[in-house]
C-alpha cells in the first residue's frame, strides 16, 4: 500500500504526509539551511513546537521567503475574518 501524499483531516483540511522536522535544532544558521532547502525540494510541511524553543528562529527563517494567501469569498471562514 502506497502512503498517500496528503491526508485530509476531519474539518477538510488537507495536511501533507511528509514534513521537516525541527526537533533539537536552534541555531538560526542551520535553520535558515534546512527549511530553505526543504521548501525549494518541494516540502509544504514544518513541524514545530512550544517544546522545542525554535519557534523564533523559525519565524526569522520563514520571514526571508515571500507567503502569500487569499481567500476566496466561498471560502469557509470568510466572512469572521472581516468582522
């Protein structure tokens, strides 16, 4: 049996099988490694925690890239974002 790409969890949301784990690594040089590399290689999954006191450097990491999201007014949620 071949593991799927993406699960779909009980709201809907779709949620990639495979991600970059961060467990144990702090320094910002080598996050800023890892989680570039992985997002140019194809990742859409970082998994991270309160526990692991990364969450900063992270955040510092994923500020160097340019995210963009949209919703469309279709979209679950829509309207609370504007209220």
């Amino acid at each position: 049996m071949a593991v799927p790409k993406i699960y779909t969890l009980s709201n809907g949301v779709q949620m990639p099988t495979v991600g970059l784990g961060t467990y144990r690594v702090r320094d910002q040089a080598t996050l800023d490694t890892c989680i570039l590399e992985a997002l140019r290689s194809g990742y859409r999954l970082i998994d991270t925690a309160t526990v692991y006191r990364n969450e900063a450097a992270i955040g510092k990491t994923l500020k160097r890239i340019f995210l963009t999201s949209k919703l469309a007014p279709k979209d679950q949620g829509y309207d609370a974002c504007y209220q």
